[in-house]
C-alpha cells in the first residue's frame, strides 16, 4: 500500500472595491489536504480542511473498499520545489498601496467609477508519498480585478480591467489602464462591416481547442480534430502547448498525479499540426498517447483528465508589428460567444476598442465578430504578440469577420 | 456564544456541508466521494467599512472575530447604522430535510440508484462518451449575529446527471439530462426522461443543418426563457450595480416602463429548488420580489447594504458560494410569470422563425447572449428542421420591448451541477423558468 498526501494552501489578502474606493477587506487563510492510499489497482481518498490527521488517513483506506480502478503507479523517487513568490509587501503595505492608486483614478478619471476586487493572492500546492515522492510548487501574485462603468452609461458595467503579476509596478498599472479610459472617452461612430484584424486573447476563443484536443475525446472519436493528428490543419506560426513553465501564474511545475513534463512544457499543436492531445495517467495508458501532465480535480478527488494550463507560443514580433501599420479591433470584453459543432465561433464583443499603430484610439460601438476554427488559426492567422501590451497579456490577432448591428 | 466586540457589527455564518459524487465514466466507476466539510466566515462592520474572514478552523472563529476587529474603528453609532439597520433579526430553526438527510442514505443505495440510469447509455450505440453522475447536497447553515439575529436551516438537493458525446456526420454533439429532486426517494424511475432526452439529441445531431445568419423571431423553451430573464434582466436588478451611480439610478428608476405590457420577471427565494433560500447569508428571510411587472420596472435585488444605499428594502438577494466569500447581491429562482396564450397559439402566429429548446450558457449585460444546443426551425406554425447555431444575442432593453407572446403555465427549472457566475463567484446554485416566450428581432449565427 502506497500513502501519497496531497495539498493545497491558499493565503489571500482581498480589498473589495465599491465607487472607486476600498470598502471591505477580506483576509482568507484555507488548507485543504487530501489523502491518498493506492493499493491492488485501487485508489482510497479522504480529504480534510486543515492538516490531515490519522483519521483522514484510515478514511481514506476504508475508502478503498469502494473498488475505485486506478491501475497506474504512483509517480515516484522525485523532489523538486519551486518557489516563484517575488518579494512582495505587507498586506498593510498592499492596502495603502491600493488605496493610492484608486485615489489616483478618481482624481484623473472622475467620469468613471471601479469595483469588484483588488487581490494579493499566495498558494502553494505540494504533493508527497511513500515513494519519494515530494513536489512543492509556491507561487504569489497581485490581480486587479475592476468592472468599469462611465458614470453617463446605462450598461451595468462598460468594460473589465484585469491585470495579473507576480511583482507588479503599480505605476505601469495605471498607465495601461488609463490608456484604456482614454480611448474610452473617444467613441468613435465609424461603422465597420467586414473581416479586418482583430486582437484577442486566447482565453477567449480557445473553446473548440479546450473540447477537441481532450485525450478522452480523442481517443473515443468524438472530436473534430480525430482524423487531424499528425496533420497540418493550422498556420505555421500556430504552436500550442501545455505550459506548467514559470509564466502561468499559479500554475504548478506538476499535475494532481504527480506527473511533469521536460522543461515543464509540451507541444499540442506544433508549427500548425497536431500533434496528441492532453492526457493524464489513465488517458495515456488506455489510449496510448503522450501523458501531458493533464490531470486534475479537487484535493480531495480521484485524478481525473482535466485542462492544463495552455498558452500559444508568442511570435518574435511585438502587436505592432504584427499589425504593420494595418488598422485593428481589440475585442476587450466579449459576451458569451461560442463554437458551434463544426468549429464555427460567433460572440458579441460588449467592448472594442480600436487600434492603430498598436495604440488604443477609441471606443467602438458594440459589434460581432465570427470565424471558422481552420481558417482563423489557418490562413487568418496574424500571430500571437512577443510583447504584453495591455492587461499585462499577450494577444493574437486574427483576421475576422466583424459586423456591427 | 461569541464575545462581540464593543460598538461594531458582527455576525457569523457556519456552514455544514455534507455531499456524495459517484461519478461513472463510459461505464467506469470514476469517484465515489462523500464529504463532510465545516468551515464559517466571519464578519464585522463599522459603518465605513466591512471586514471578513473565512476559516475552516471553527475553534478560532473568536480570534478571527477579535483580528478583525483591531482593524475595525469603533463606531459609538453602529446599532443606528443605516446598513446595521436594515440587518433582519430572525430567530429560530427552520431544519426542513433533517428527516430526509441524503447524507443518511447509504452509498451502497446511491451506488444502486446511479447504476439504473447507467444501464440504458448502452442501448444507444452512437453515444460514443458519457459520464453519468450522482451528486446530492446537505447544507446546515447556523447564523448568528451580534444584533440578535440566530437561525439555523438547511437545504438540500440530490441529481442524476447523464452527459454524452454524440457522433452524426462525422460531428460530435454534447446533450445532457438532469434530473433533480430534492429527496432521495424521489431520483428512482426517471428513465423515460433520460431517454427522451436522448432521443432528441440523436434526432438533432443527425439531422441539424447549418442555419442562415439572420434576424428571426424565436421561440423560447420555458428553461431557455428563464435564462433569457436571468441573463437579460436578473442580474441589472442586482442592486450592488448601482451603487453610487446616479446615472443608473435615474435610468432604473422604479415604476419606469422597460418592456412589453405582458411581461412580468419575478425572483423567489421561496421555491424549493436549486434557487431555494429560505433566509439569505445575512440573515434575512426569503421574500417574492417583482423585477418586472406588466412591463414597469417594479423592484431590484438587495443586500442589507445595498438597501440602505438605495433607500429601499432588503430582499435577501445577500449570497455567498461558500462560507469562503462574503454574501453579495444575487439572484434565487428567476423566471418569467405567464400569460394567457396557449403554446399551440404561440407557435401557430409564426411563419417562420426558430424554437430555442435548450441551451449550453448564457451570459448578458447590455447584449444578451444564449448558445443553444438544441434548436429547429419554425415553419408556418409548425416545429420544422433541427438548426446548428453558435449563439443567439439581442440588445437587452430592446428585446424586452419585443416580447409579443408568453404561453400560459410555468416551468421552473432547477440544476444540481453548474450555476450563476458573478465575478469571483462561481458556481452559485439558481433556479429559472418560464413559459414560452415568443421575441422578435433576434440575432442568430
């Protein structure tokens, strides 16, 4: 019988923000560790918040007699800790710092108003066993987390202002978002119907990927990409990869099963082909792929398949020189848009901004865009930015078919 | 029970949360998880600011009382309070499914129960991926306040869940089916439901055609008109939009004129359901709020602090997900009241639009957004071909002038997976519903 405990820490710091103000503070320290006992091809669990006694551990052997298959070894004789975390302030130092910069943007920017959250956020995810086992990933960061209304609209919110970073310069925060609420102020009326480049993040479009490449799906002939692997069906620039590398923010060098990568990333789609799908211990093993370090589930969970953090390889070209002087839409805030079964994506865009020479410029009213899967990362496939030049985010930008209704 | 502290506000909510999952997948047991978790958050108020704490270490609950209050600036005025004014005190117990606690039920009979639904999957040779679910949910909540209030409930959930990958035409199509109930006896013998949804999804994906990006008039299922309401209008009465924007405030003003003279949208957190909530995370008992009524903006959605910003009453809309986040403004059971046509009248006027059936999410601010998962068109009257479309969107307050028919009896839906999200918020267990609501000048893709 193998034990393997695995844990989750999250220490948070939470300034609620109403008007443009702090008005409440939210300090939250949760453990929450799972026990793991793996015996016979079987797996027991029990969880506990806080640490975990020599009841959690019995649970969770008495929980093997629920038969749960787990047929694959426990990874195993490896120690590896990385600890990210940038020296960061007090959180007395984080609540002065954060009251000066909401200062700040009411004085210059009175014809908004900010809320929801500004966060200092640490977490620290380890799993260890019987084996030798014992990863720790460490991490910690700052999310300013703003919905933004002008005080003359009617919407309940025009846009969102999110920013992630492990250290992150309060000054450049406000520069970026003030160049934000600047081009706001800019409406501009010019109608634009047809397909232009459109600056996006992959977050936003990355649905049909997320669906298609599951390994699960895959392997049962149930995505659209099931005839493609090995093929080329994207553009050369296009490589898409698992990424447990330091820039994902919170992201750990492992996944739930204790498996990693080399260089803690792996291609999925490479130079526009298809290479495998994700796939953790059961999906590798049952399918014969590549296992991509892709399982996951809460701490108190059998290891299941689940999304790992994917990023799109950046292009050495900063967005402005992507776009070339060619005019451009930044999708800001889209509004639920979706793929439907044969990879076409439709969503509204609630705000746009337009670009040029790589610069916001103004506000443009709501509008559509739409595309197919094969052609927005084929032949309309621009490239993802090198350079992070809004939201602290690197953008891709595609050519799309915008409407405006 | 607690020492709270001089001239603040202070209240605790403990959250006992006991859960089963029994998860097969293609057939393979995958998890069987039962959970009992404790965990409270803590908060206190001085009339200027809210301070929070969650733990999970119920021993320390004063400690955290006490941190938050060396935070805290005293306040010799707090009971006088606008906000502290508005906190209801209720008293007493309110334990409505302690006879009938899934969490007493064995697993060897929820193992029993999930296996009846996983046995039929099998008859269907194109489904070619499924995960049939078991989830139930007992939750005692004990509140407790520095102003009187301490009340202890409960509300509970139990679901099967079946979801399948269809392949047809060399596409795969995803459908689910969700039964859900709230005691444990009643999840036995649904099958025909189960397979009835089924069959609509196989009839779908073998036969859906691509629609013809346009403008249509559509009918609306009962579950889609209620994430219609939810998504187009629910969360604009959520109060904590409008706080100190005297802009909204004038353009939502009540008794204001926002939509068609036959719609009414009602938030309940009466209704037994996934949107049941029979006192709110503050404290405050559930009351039947009308958004909308014949048309006229009639009410909004509160916090104990948002109705005392707004000068306006309490609704216990005050929310959290967890004891791990403080309550805000949210919605319970949303839907859509119903009118006098009949279904067979509403389709009956149309000569060509499309029935939204299902969906797969929803989301809407000033466009509203709905990607369906089943859709057909309607031709003369009658329910025609199956439609692919990726979503379907409307300005909001325009669609809400452009709602020319509701079918007379009501549907209210509920979900025992997924639910509402609102910032960091996510998921939060709502219900909706409706009638069928016909709208004009959709926007389909």
């Amino acid at each position: 019988m193998v034990r393997e405990q695995f844990q989750v820490k999250i220490n948070s710091f939470t300034l609620n923000v109403t008007q443009t103000a702090v008005d409440a503070v939210r300090k939250k320290q949760i453990t929450k560790t799972g026990c793991r006992v793996y015996s016979d091809g079987y797996i027991g669990i029990s969880g506990t918040f806080g640490e975990a006694g020599e009841k959690t551990w019995l649970d969770a052997e008495k929980n093997l007699m629920k038969k749960i298959p787990y047929p694959y070894p426990p990874s195993a004789g490896k120690t590896r800790i990385r600890n990210t975390k940038k020296a960061c302030g007090s959180q007395t130092d984080f609540l002065k710092q954060s009251e000066e910069f909401l200062a700040r943007i009411r004085k210059d920017f009175p014809d908004f108003i900010c809320s929801n959250k500004l966060m200092s956020v640490e977490s620290e995810v380890s799993i260890h066993n019987d084996l030798g086992l014992d990863y720790c990933n460490s991490d910690q960061s700052i999310v300013f987390g703003l919905v933004v209304k002008h005080i003359k609209s009617i919407n309940v919110f025009d846009t969102i202002y999110s920013f992630e970073d492990r250290d992150p310069d309060f000054e450049s925060v406000y520069e970026d978002l003030s160049s934000q609420l600047t081009a706001f102020r800019n409406p501009m009326e010019q109608k634009i119907n047809g397909k232009i480049p459109v600056v996006i993040g992959f977050q936003d479009i990355s649905g049909k990927f997320i669906e298609s490449l599951n390994g699960e799906a895959l392997g049962r002939g149930v995505s659209i990409f099931g005839d493609k692997i090995g093929k080329k069906v994207f553009n050369d620039d296009f490589s898409l990869i698992v990424d447990r590398g330091i820039e994902p923010i919170h992201a750990s060098f492992f996944d739930v099963e204790g498996s990693v990568l080399e260089s803690d990333q792996t291609a999925l789609i490479e130079k526009g082909q298809i290479r495998c799908g994700y796939a953790d211990k059961k999906t590798a093993d049952k399918y014969g792929m590549r296992n991509t370090a892709a399982a996951g589930g809460e701490y108190n969970s059998v290891p299941a398949l689940s999304v790992p953090p994917l990023s799109v390889l950046p292009s050495q070209k900063t967005l402005a020189e992507i776009l070339n002087g060619r005019d451009a839409v930044i999708a800001a805030v889209l509004s639920g848009g979706d793929f439907n079964n044969e990879g076409q994506f439709a969503s509204p865009v609630q705000m746009a901004y337009s670009i040029r020479d790589g610069k916001l410029v103004g506000k443009l009213p709501e509008l559509t865009i739409s595309g197919n899967i094969y052609d927005l990362f084929g032949n309309d496939y621009f490239g993802q930015s090198g350079d992070k030049p809004f939201c602290g985010e690197r953008y891709l930008v595609l050519n799309m078919d915008v409407n405006q209704y | 029970m607690y020492q709270y502290p001089k001239n603040l506000y202070t209240d605790v909510r403990i959250e006992t949360v006991s859960k089963t999952n029994i998860q097969f997948e293609n057939g393979e047991l995958k998890e069987n998880k039962t959970v009992s978790e404790k965990g409270a958050m803590v908060r206190i108020y001085d009339g200027k600011r809210w301070y929070y704490s969650a733990t999970t270490d119920l021993n320390s609950i004063q400690n955290e009382i006490d941190d938050l209050a060396e935070m805290a600036v005293p306040n010799s005025a707090i009971l006088q309070d606008s906000v502290v004014d508005k906190l209801e005190i209720n008293r007493g117990m309110d334990l409505r499914y302690q006879q009938d606690d899934v969490s007493l039920i064995s697993n060897d009979q929820k193992m029993a129960l999930v296996k009846s639904y996983l046995e039929l999957i099998s008859d269907y040779p194109e489904i070619r991926n499924s995960k049939i679910f078991y989830l139930d949910n007992h939750t005692v909540k004990h509140f407790v306040s520095g102003k009187g209030a301490d009340i202890t409930f409960d509300t509970q959930n139990c679901t099967i869940v079946a979801r399948y990958t269809i392949m047809a035409n060399d596409f795969p199509q995803d459908g689910q089916a969700n039964i859900y109930k709230i005691r444990f006896h009643e999840l036995a013998g649904h099958q025909r439901e189960v397979r009835d949804e089924i069959e609509k999804d196989l009839d779908y994906a073998k036969r859906a055609v691509p629609v013809k990006p346009g403008v249509y008039t559509c009918i609306l299922s009962p579950l889609v008109a209620g994430v219609f309401a939810h998504e187009s209008f629910g969360h604009k009465s959520e109060a904590d939009f409008m706080i100190g924007d005297e802009e909204m405030r004038k353009e939502w003003v009540i008794g204001k004129k926002v939509g068609a003279s036959l719609l009414n949208i009602i938030d309940s957190g009466q209704i037994e359901g996934s949107g049941y909530v029979p006192y709110d995370d503050e404290g405050c008992r559930a009351k039947k709020t009308y958004l909308i009524k014949d048309g006229v903006l009639s009410g909004r959605l509160h916090s104990a602090y948002t109705a005392a910003l707004l000068n306006e009453n309490p609704t216990a809309n005050a929310r959290a997900i967890s004891f791990e986040y403080e309550p805000i403004v949210r919605m319970t059971t949303t839907y859509i009241d119903s009118g006098k046509q009949t279904k067979e009248e509403l389709f009956g006027e149309v000569e060509d639009g499309i029935f939204i059936d299902d969906f797969k999410h929803g989301s809407g601010m000033s466009t509203f957004t709905i990607a369906p998962s089943r859709a057909y068109r309607i031709c003369h009257g009658k329910i025609a071909e199956p439609l692919k479309i990726a979503v379907i969107t409307g300005n909001v307050m325009k669609t809400l002038h452009e709602i020319d028919g509701v079918s007379d009896a009501v549907e209210i839906k509920s979900f025992g997976t997924g639910g509402c999200g609102k910032m960091e918020q996510y998921p939060l267990r709502v219900g909706f519903g409706g009638p069928y609501v016909r709208v004009n000048g959709i926007n389909v893709q």
